[in-house]
C-alpha cells in the first residue's frame, strides 16, 4: 500500500455523510436548513474548532476578490467559514476521496457550492497552474507530510508573488513521540511531526518572508479543559463532534494528544509567511 493510501485511509469513515445527517437530525436540524455555524463542531478537525480558525484566518487578511487555496481542506469546515466571512471563492484540496465528497454535499447544504469547489489530491503535487493563489493556507495537515520543503515549495509554485500562507500545525516541542493513536495517525508510520524550527527553514529556503509566529500551547491545554468539562456536565459528548469522524477510537486518540499537550511534546504553532517577488 503505497503512503498516501495509508493516510487516507486513516481519515477514511465509509458512511460520513450519513452520521452528520444523524447528527444533525438529532438536534431538530435536517441538512436543507443546516447552517455553516450547525456543522462547525464535526467539520473543523483540528484543535481549537472555530475558535482557532477565526484566530489563524484573520491575520491572512483575506479579501473578497482574492481566489484562496485551502490545504489538506478535509470536510472542508474552514473553507465554509472562510468563504462567508470574507467573501472570497475557496478552493479545497484533500487526500481522502471521503472527505472531498461529503465536504461537497455539505457546501451544497449551506448554499456555498458557487464559492467553494474541493478537489481530492495531494499536497505535495497539487492539480493547479502556477501562479493560481492569491492566498493558502493549510490547518493540522503537515504532520502527515515528511518533507516539509517539497510541500512549501509546491505551495509556492501555485501562489502568486507576495501571496500570504498560513500554516496551523501540530508542531514538535519536545524530544518524546506522543503515544499512539492520536488523530492525525494510528501509529508512528505516518506521522512526521516536525520542530518549528523545520518549518522556517523550508519556506525560507522557498523564498518566504515568516512575518508571524504564535505558539497556541496555553490555547489549547484550556480549550480541551473547557471541553471535558462541557462534555462531563452534559453527561457525554453532542450529537455531532469530532467523535463522529474518529468514531471508536476518539476517547484514545485525544486522550493520547492531550496527554502530549500537557507534557509539552507538541503544541499548535501558527505560522504566517509571504512569498517573495
């Protein structure tokens, strides 16, 4: 099996787009009248949810005009949000046909398929012409990706000059691995978790300019204390979350992130970069 099947298939669900509709179902919303706001606690997987989207995509400064590249777009959560806050036209690319296919439909539920087109592919060999983007950005999506180099470097090839691109990833700040499964990857085999200090080399060697960097740690230890509590109050977790798309394994697989959040091994760093000329 080659390694980009292996990552998909990690992601891979079988009946996606179903349990969303359960999920929504359940709290007295059917799919015709879902909202963007209605999908966001299943379709933003990474951590944070909406809150760190919000955070990480202002400082891109994205404007109605500009044609945005969404990295590794998954269900395609962060491009429905991009594309009614600011406007602009989102184009999405993924590894896993699943998550293309349902983040489509899902684009259709909420009136957003004019401005918002998702492609299966992969990010070190992107299906677009150079010089394509004014802006990209990529969330929780390169600890899959070994060379962080040839992945900034393809990025570049299909930005315009001075674009922006904003990487929010799950970085390496300690010396130990977290234990597996954590949702990125089952086991080491496909996780290539990478020091921030990789991350500038590879797009200053692509001729990139870092004009922001914020380590999200404290960020993130309180937003998973406030979503235990919230989930213990409750008496479990809502209808639909991140639990829909992990499915059994969820409870391990944060578990197991959390874990390595609190000892420091890992943090969500935000980096913000601008090609050159």
């Amino acid at each position: 099996m080659e390694y980009s099947e292996k990552v998909a298939n990690h992601y891979a669900h079988g009946k996606l787009l179903t349990a969303i509709e359960a999920g929504l179902i359940a709290q007295g919303i059917s799919a015709q009248n879902a909202s963007v706001e209605d999908l966001a606690p299943v379709d933003e997987f990474h951590i944070g949810g909406r809150i760190a989207t919000a955070h990480f995509l202002d400082q891109l400064e994205i404007e109605p005009s500009q044609s945005i590249l969404d990295i590794g777009c998954g269900l395609g959560g962060s491009a429905r949000y991009a594309a009614k806050t600011y406007g602009a036209k989102i184009t999405g690319v993924d590894l896993t046909p699943e998550y293309v296919e349902t983040g489509q439909a899902l684009c259709d539920w909420v009136g957003l398929s004019d401005r918002i087109q998702l492609h299966q592919g992969s990010a070190l060999s992107l299906p677009f012409e150079a010089n394509s983007f004014d802006t990209a950005f990529m969330i929780h999506v390169g600890m899959n990706i070994q060379n962080k180099r040839s992945l900034v470097a393809e990025v570049s090839r299909v930005l315009k000059p001075r674009a922006k691109f904003g990487i929010y990833d799950i970085m390496k700040t300690g010396h130990e691995q977290p234990t597996y499964p954590v949702p990125w990857a089952s086991t080491s085999d496909t996780s290539w978790l990478a020091a921030p200090s990789e991350y500038r080399a590879a797009f200053q060697d692509n001729g990139f300019d870092i004009v922001a960097e914020n380590n999200r740690h404290e960020f993130a230890n309180e937003f998973f204390k406030k979503a235990k509590a919230s989930i213990e109050a409750a008496g479990g977790p809502p209808p639909l979350g991140l639990h829909v798309l992990m499915q059994q394994l969820s409870v391990e697989k944060i578990s197991n992130m959390v874990a390595a959040l609190v000892k420091n091994r890992i943090s969500p760093i935000e980096m913000i970069a601008i090609k050159g000329d």
